[in-house]
C-alpha cells in the first residue's frame, strides 16, 4: 500500500483514480491523491456481481433438478405385445410353437386322408389326447393363444406399480427389480428384464434425457445478456425461472442492474439496492453491503465513462506470455518478451 501511494504523491494533477474494490487500493488511492475521484472498475463490480449470483443459485440448486419427461405408459389392463395375442394374432416364434404348428399341420394332412385319431397317434408318435387337441384346433394360432395367455404370472401383482414407475420415467430394469423386492416380490430379475424389455419395445421413452443444467451453467446464463442466448438456453431459464420464484426475482435484478451500468445510470443505484433488500436474497444482501462500504467509487464507476478495462487487458496478456514460458523464466527475459510483442502490434 504504501508503494502505491508514494507513486501516487509524486504524480500532481491525478484527477480520476479507476481501481478495483480492494480495500488497500482504496486507502492508498486517498492517501496518494486526496483530490482523485475514485471509480470502482465496472469489471470487478459485474465480477462480483456474478459469484452473488453463483452461490444464490447453489442455494437453490434443488430448482435445477427439471421433472422427468412423461413417458408413455400402458394404461390399466393393457396387453403388452407378447400378451395381446387373443386381440391381435399370435406373433409367437421359438422352439415350441414352431413344434405346435408343425403337428398341427401333419395331423391335419392325415385328417384329410382319412387316418383315424388313433392312427395319427401311433404315425405320429403323439398321446390321443395331444391329438385331439390339435385335430380341434382350426389352427395353431388357437392353441399358442390359449396356452400362454391365461395363465398368471408372479408378476402380476406389480405390474400397476411398474406401469406408473415406468410413466414417472424410470426404465431401468435391475432397479425397478430392487425396487421390487423392497415391495415383496418374490420372483427373479429374469422375469422383470423380459417385461421391462417389452414395455420398452411398446411405450418407448420420447428420447434419451436431458442432462440437469449446473450451477456454472445457470449463472452464466442469468449473467449474460438474453439476445447472446440461444433457444435452449432461453428455453432452459424460462423453465427454470418458473419452477423457482427466488430465481426468477435474482433474474430480475440482474438485469435491472445490467441495465443501469449500461447506460451509465448510476444516479439509480440507491433505487437498485432498496428493490434488492425488499426481496429475501441473502447473497444479493451480502453483495449491496459490500457495495455499500464503497458506495461513492461503485456510484461513479456506474455513471463516468472511465474505466480499468484496458489495464486489466494488458495484466491479461502479461499472464499469457508468462505462462507460455511454463514459469521457467525470469523477469528479464518476460519483460523483453512483453516489449516485442507490444512492438509488433504497432508495425
């Protein structure tokens, strides 16, 4: 502090002194130049600004969770695709009704040669009961229906409850099975993976999910002007803002304090801070305080056209160039580095 205000003594005439809010930059800043106006760089007061922003969306991070996506679901009583066969026609393939189709058709290619049922047994190899069953059936299809349809199921008892787990928008099927067995289900995961797996061939979800947005992406948001936000963006914190009142009042007075810096309105300040304080936002409260220990330089940084940006440009690429070299160099060789590069920009 006291480097800065010697430097300060010995220039006369310093009329406007742009600084962060530090407190040792400020009393420093009065020690050295009594007579300077201090304005509070509007870089560090959007900065701060900002992580109040942060940590009020971090308070609210719950809101971020959106609802899940409605997933269709069957309604009560709906057959899934291997259950609908008596509505539908049988779409059943596999070993056994391959089996129970072609002795449907050799019995009745010997009904139609006149080969009595018990003939057809003894040819055929089959019990007479077997073939009377088949010799009734006009087709096949008549009995895979009749054998797979009606007959219960250890899950029967669950299915309402994994119909409405599965419209909420969990798919999963080891933890619906968990979640299962918590309700006293006594089957195994077998038979909850074959179900799920046709739930999922008849009401497949709308798409894979929406990843929850941050609390960087939030903020950044909120802290950058809507016309630089594209649809899902805007989307995004239109859904949000409606899900959370507390956010959407932190929005409001964003913008209403973007607006006032823009337009050099520092005059409103005072109006800014009472709307802020009327509304229960603990972290804006912390940042109007801070504000309020320096409110003249925060005034002023608000209203005159001066600023620190350019300073803080060239602190910027000082730090660039020092750390192109990995640390390994000295000042030396990072203050030559610095003089060829701002030689380069003027030719």
């Amino acid at each position: 502090m006291a480097t800065v205000s010697a430097w300060l003594a010995a220039r006369s005439g310093i009329a406007f002194l742009c600084r962060d809010r530090s407190s040792a930059y400020a009393e420093a800043g009065r020690t050295g130049a009594p007579d300077a106006v201090h304005v509070a760089d509007r870089w560090h007061i959007w900065k701060n600004l900002a992580e109040a922003v942060e940590k009020t969306v971090t308070r609210h991070r719950a809101c971020l969770r959106r609802p899940q996506d409605e997933v269709p679901a069957p309604a009560a009583g709906t057959l899934l695709p291997d259950e609908d066969e008596a509505e539908q026609g049988p779409r059943r393939s596999g070993r056994l009704s391959d089996r129970v189709r072609r002795q449907h058709t050799a019995v009745h290619e010997l009904i139609s040669r006149n080969v009595s049922l018990r003939g057809i047994a003894r040819q055929l190899q089959l019990s007479r009961g077997t073939v009377r069953r088949l010799a009734r059936a006009a087709t096949p299809d008549e009995l895979l229906v009749g054998r797979w349809t009606n007959l219960p199921s250890i899950l029967d008892d669950h299915k309402p409850y994994l119909h409405q787990r599965w419209a909420e928008g969990c798919t999963n099927a080891t933890r619906l099975f968990h979640e299962l067995k918590e309700r006293g289900y006594e089957g195994g995961t077998t038979v909850v993976r074959r179900y799920v797996s046709r739930l999922r061939e008849a009401f497949p979800p709308a798409g894979p999910p929406r990843r929850d947005p941050t609390v960087r992406d939030v903020t950044n948001c909120l802290t950058r002007h809507p016309d630089s936000l594209d649809e899902d963006e805007s989307t995004q914190v239109k859904d949000l803002l409606d899900r959370c009142p507390a956010l959407a009042l932190t929005a409001e007075h964003v913008r209403a304090f973007a607006e006032l810096m823009n337009n050099r309105q520092g005059r409103l300040l005072h109006r800014w801070i009472a709307d802020v304080r009327s509304d229960d936002l603990p972290d804006l409260h912390t940042f109007i305080n801070g504000l309020g220990q320096d409110l003249d330089a925060v005034t002023a940084g608000l209203t005159l056209p001066y600023s620190s940006g350019v300073v803080e440009g060239h602190n910027n690429k000082i730090k660039m160039l020092k750390r192109q070299m990995f640390g390994r160099a000295n000042f030396d060789l990072l203050r030559k580095r610095l003089l060829l590069e701002a030689a380069a920009g003027r030719s």
